[in-house]
C-alpha cells in the first residue's frame, strides 16, 4: 500500500476547519450542558442531554488529532445525520446541520486522502 503524503498547504486548511468545527461543537455541548438544558427540554431530550454533550465534546476531541481523525469524523457524521433528522422533524432549516457535516467530510479526506478511490 502506498502512502500519500500530505501537502502542507492540505495540513494547515484540515487543521484550520477542524479547529473551527472543534470550537464549534465546543461551544454546542456547552450549551446542551450548562446554558441553554430548556432548548434539550423543547425537543424532548432532556434526560440525554449530559450524555449528548459529553458524546459531541469526546467525538470532537477524536475528530481534531489528526491520530484520531477517522473515528471523530464517523461519530461527528453520526451525530449530524441525528441532527438532521430532528431539524426535519421539527421543521427546523437542515441547511446548518448539513453544511457542517459536509465541512467534517472535507477535514476527513483532506487528513485522509486514501478515502478518495480513484
């Protein structure tokens, strides 16, 4: 098997967005945790929402080391796609949910660009 390398230009885009996603989902599961438990209420989720906090921060620390890169990019696309769906049962917009889970594709296959068969 051949190993791709990497362009730098690649590393430094990947680690910007995953830097980014990572304050992002931070920031989410902070709310789901400590600000805002009523928005986890009015989708009845409030028994779940420590295990959902803890589970975005765990897959978003998975997804940021480029070690770990595949395993947080499968949960973080987990984790979307059931934040899709609610957005579509609750009649919510899916345009955010879908543009950040396209954004954890990019990280994925610009960290690992032996995902793309050619």
């Amino acid at each position: 098997m051949a190993t791709t390398e990497v362009s730098k230009t690649r590393k430094i885009s990947a680690w910007v967005i995953a830097g980014l996603l990572t304050g992002l989902f931070a920031f989410s599961a902070s709310g789901k945790l400590f600000l805002h438990p009523e928005q986890m209420e009015q989708m009845k989720l409030a028994d779940w929402r420590v295990i959902i906090g803890i589970g975005e921060i765990s897959s978003a620390l998975l997804f940021l080391f480029p070690r770990t890169n595949i395993y947080g990019t499968l949960l973080l696309s987990s984790y979307m796609g059931g934040a899709i769906i609610l957005h579509m049962t609750g009649g919510l917009s899916i345009v955010m949910p879908s543009v950040v889970l396209i954004l954890v594709w990019v990280v994925g296959f610009l960290r690992n660009p032996e995902l793309i068969k050619k």
